[in-house]
C-alpha cells in the first residue's frame, strides 16, 4: 500500500527558485505555462518587486538587514539577507529531488543570494542545477566583474552550473525582437529544461525512467546537459534530435563522450522511426556512453516529433575569471576552499553582530554538507 501523505509529498519533486530582480522575472514567464508537478518560488530583497510576481510561493530575503527595499546592487549584502532568511530557504526545499536555481550574475541580490541557496540544497543532498545568466559585453566594469567572481564561487555548491552569457542574445535570429521578448528568449533554455525533466518524470511513458535513475546519472562525476528541440515533416526526428543537440544560448559542448545519455521522444513515432532515431543519437556518441532511449505515444501538433536530451558526465568546464593577485582575508574563516585558486578582493558576508553570525548553520557559513555526517 502507498502511503497518501507520501504521494502528496511527492507531487513536487521538481522546484524552481527564482533569486533577485532576474530570477524573480524568469520564475514570473514560467508561472504562466502551467508546469505540472513543478513548484516555483521567487526570492528577493525588494518587496515591492515581489509583490509583482507570479509564483506559487514567496521569500522576501532579509527583511531585517534589507527592510524590503533591495540590496542596493551590492552581492555581499544579497549574501546576507540569503542567509537571514535561510529557515525560509530550508523550508521551500525540503522534499525536493531535484531544485533549479536561477539568477541574474552581476547584480546584489541574486549574485549574493545563490551560493547560498546552492550550500543549502547541498546540506539536503537535494540534486541542485544552477542556471546564471552574465551580463552583456558592454555592460563591463565591477558588474561583468562581480557576475564572473560570484558564478565561479557558486560552481562547488551545485551539482551543474549552466552559464549564459547575455551575448548569445544578440544573434540575428533573437536580436531583432522587441528588448521583452528578447530577454524572455534568455529563459528558453530553463524552461525546456525543466519541461522536459518534468515530461521525463512525470508523464506516462511506453518506454520510461525512474527518478532515482535520473538523479544517480546527473550526481555522478560531470556536468550535465539539458535541452528539448521539435521536428516536422519527412526527417522529423534527426532534426529534432539535432536542434537538442545544438541549443543557441549553450553553446559549444561535445557530448560525444557523456558517461550516459537519456533521448525521450514524444510524438506518435513508427517503430522505424524510433530505431532511426537512436541510431542517429548513438552514432554520435562513444560506444562506452551508456544510452537510454525514452518514448511517450503523444499527437502533437502538425505531426511534430520532441526530443528531449539529457546528457550526464559530459566533464564540466569550468568559469574562469581573472582576479587581482592580492586577496582580501579579513573574513577568510568563511571562505569555501576552491581549488587554491586566487578569489579576489572579496568580503564574505557576516551579520554585524557576532553573536548572529554565530547562530547561522556551519553549511551555510563554511558550506559543509551537514545531511551526509547527520
């Protein structure tokens, strides 16, 4: 027998946390698609923004430090309210497998506020997939600065990081928009993400996966890539299988020696089609890659064919960023260890009194993973 309680906690497995002005406006787009099983959550200093949002729950960071009227663009003081308010960041994901973080790099709130709710998802071994935008070329100085230096401080705390440089907007295909549609294109990634992930799940499959199998592949050592693309007409399938290979706003990234690869197709697809298809995946990866085809009998429109690909152990590539030599170490017992790589001219955030500082958790202060010792 299933217990009830049990099924109801497990309802929404998948949670998306929007963090700062940028993460709160990509969670308010993804509130108007419905996602099924999927709960979103917006988190910011500035209470007036967060009234303005659309999601299913609501965290205004630091009410005490900010009193609701944001951070002033500066990332130390997006830090502490994240950890003022990490009861309510505990609270949000617990019962989670599996949480996006988003957010806008270069600002306060959101730059500050992730590497803590990554530290926090990582104490609950909730599978944690970061997904940070960076600021246009020309908006260069201390905010290219600070998107560059908070991005490679989160990198530790979560198990994918997916950076998109707001440059890949201005390709011919996207730069010709209106500037809202513009920057809703930069969520089309996150969105295909979790569509995708939660269709993997959650829908019923005549060939399917298991979370637990899902979790085990993207835990494992690596990066992971996530993406959804369509086809039509007579070759359907590789050209929807192609555009998921290829996202726009990714980049370049060979999957060709993945440790594991999962290809859902969704559609009413032959069984031609379907061997076509997995054909065409395999022959583009090594034949160590362990490869696991997935299909929904759905009718899409106009006949249209949807991969969804996820690939697993891929060899994350790591964010760079030039950092002054000289480092300041004022609060260096704070600081996570990062490969003894110089980290910049960086105060680490602290509440004024110590004795508050104090009661904040040693996972969230020094990122120590508390479930795995508890």
């Amino acid at each position: 027998m299933l217990d009830e309680e049990k099924l109801k906690s497990s309802e929404k497995e998948i949670k998306v946390i929007g963090l700062g002005g940028a993460g709160c406006n990509t969670v308010d787009r993804l509130y108007c698609l419905e996602l099924k099983n999927v709960e979103l959550v917006a988190a910011n200093t500035d209470q007036q923004c967060l009234e303005n949002v659309n999601s299913n729950k609501k965290i205004l960071l630091g009410p005490a430090l900010t009193g609701g009227l944001g951070s002033g663009g500066n990332p130390v003081i997006g830090q502490q309210a994240a950890e003022e308010s990490f009861r309510e960041l505990i609270s949000v994901m617990k019962g989670a497998r599996l949480v996006f973080l988003t957010a806008g790099m270069g600002g306060g709130t959101g730059s500050g506020a992730i590497q803590i709710a990554a530290r926090i998802a990582k104490s609950l071994d909730v599978l944690t997939v970061s997904v940070v935008s960076l600021p246009f070329s020309f908006e260069s100085g201390m905010r290219s600065k600070h998107a560059m230096e908070y991005a490679f401080r989160l990198q530790p705390f979560t198990d994918t990081l997916i950076t998109i440089p707001n440059d890949r907007l201005l390709n011919d295909a996207i730069a010709s928009q209106p500037v809202n549609r513009v920057f809703a294109s930069s969520d089309d990634y996150l969105v295909k993400s979790i569509q995708g992930l939660s269709g993997l799940v959650n829908a019923k499959s005549t060939m399917g996966i298991d979370f637990s199998h899902i979790i085990r592949m993207m835990t494992g050592k690596g990066g992971t890539y996530i993406s959804l693309g369509f086809g039509e007409g007579p070759s359907r399938v590789t050209q929807a299988i192609d555009q998921a290979f290829n996202h726009p706003l990714v980049g370049d990234i060979s999957l060709g020696n993945s440790a594991g690869v999962v290809v859902k197709f969704r559609g009413k697809l032959s069984i031609e089609e379907l061997n076509q298809g997995v054909a065409y995946v395999r022959s583009r990866l090594s034949a160590e890659t362990e490869l696991i085809p997935v299909v929904s009998e759905e009718t899409l429109p106009d006949g249209r064919v949807e991969a969804f690909v996820l690939a697993a152990g891929i060899g994350a590539v790591p964010v760079h960023a030039d950092y002054p030599s000289q480092t300041n170490t004022q609060y260096d017992e704070g600081l996570p260890e990062i490969q003894s790589e110089p980290v910049g001219q960086f105060e680490y955030a602290r509440a004024e009194n110590k004795m508050e500082y104090l009661e904040i958790p040693a996972f969230i202060r020094k990122g120590y993973n508390v479930a795995s010792s508890s």
